[in-house]
C-alpha cells in the first residue's frame, strides 16, 4: 500500500494540493474531536425509588404506600432506640401523613420490606428561601427561581435513589421538616426556610 504523500504527489506540486491535505487533515480532526465530546453524554442511573401515596394503614414503625403502578406495599421502619441494636435506622424525612405524596428506597430481608430512606414529597413542595437562593420546588418537576440575578437558578428536580437532584446537582435531604430543608453534597451543607 503507497503512503499517502506518494498518491498526494502530483496535486502536491501546485499549491491547491497543499490546501486540500490541510482540509483532509482538519477533517480528521473535528472528527476525532466530535466523537470524543460524544462519549461525554449522562449515563441513565436506574432508580430503585418507589413512587406512590402514603396509605391509612401507615403507622410509627410501619409505612403503607400505594404505589403509582397501583400496588400495595408495607415497608417496615426501623428505629434507634436503646433496647434494640439496630444499625441503620429508617431516615424519614417530611414525615408521614395519609395521602402525601411519598418517595420510599429500602431492601429485602428474608421476611419483610424495610425503608432505608423515606422522603414526603408533599413536604418538599413549597417556596423555600435562603441568603442567596429563593425558589419554589412545584408539582411535575420544575423549580421557579424568584431572583432574577441568579447566575446558575435550578429549573428543574426529581428525586433519584433517595438523592434530591436539583438540574444536576445531587443533595441528600438532611432535614425536612414543616419550615425547613438542609441539603448536602460535596460543597457543604445549604439551610434554607420554607417562605410562606
């Protein structure tokens, strides 16, 4: 197989010939450069969150939950105390009242399901305000920001295995409660105030 400056030879001797290795070669390249930025793309997580409302039959060790595909489930919520030796307790965060929208992670045992993490969607809705952020998570997934200098404003959020992600930052929910959310991630922990 001849080399490419060999089969080249003859338009190389005019200067179109230079031009159109130059073209050739930067062709290659933004080629090169787009299948590179390709492979960037976000891979899908699967979610192992169940969906649904929580049912009347939820109680202070139990959450009865009615899933979004119609089903009905018990989950079990472990609790710290100082009898028993449980290592992680159930994290319920909003609390847990009949009809609230409920976001529920948990495991299998051999007899039973128990919640790891518990989150009150219905809770989290709401306007919440902080020294620089002030946003109302909404219904259906979109946040509105209510300061219009915001450089970065977070438009949207679901929760995905048990994670607040706000566009693409990931929080865990520390604390939610009737008039306050701290969310964490790698750059510390946020405080915000429900507005009313």
């Amino acid at each position: 197989m001849k080399s490419i400056s060999v089969l080249l030879r003859p338009m190389l001797k005019g200067g179109m010939g230079l031009l159109f290795l130059v073209l050739m070669l930067a062709a290659c390249d933004a080629k090169k450069k787009q299948q590179i930025e390709d492979t960037d793309e976000v891979v899908e997580v699967n979610d192992t969150t169940v969906y649904g409302v929580c049912g009347e039959g939820t109680s202070m060790h139990s959450l009865e939950i009615i899933t979004d595909a119609g089903d009905t489930l018990v989950y079990t919520l472990l609790s710290q105390d100082a009898e028993t030796e449980v290592e992680t307790p159930s994290d319920v965060q909003g609390g847990l009242m009949a009809g609230d929208k409920m976001a529920v992670t948990g495991h299998k045992t051999a007899d039973e399901l128990v919640a790891d993490r518990v989150i009150n969607v219905t809770s989290l809705l709401g306007h919440w305000t902080s020294i620089d952020k002030n946003f109302t998570i909404e219904e259906g997934g979109t946040v509105h920001s209510a300061v219009k200098a915001e450089t970065n404003p977070w438009t949207s959020w679901k929760i995905l295995n048990g994670s607040l992600l706000l566009n693409r930052d990931t929080f865990c929910i520390e604390c939610l409660s009737a008039d306050s959310l701290y969310l964490e991630n790698a750059n510390g922990i946020f405080t915000f105030k429900r507005q009313k």
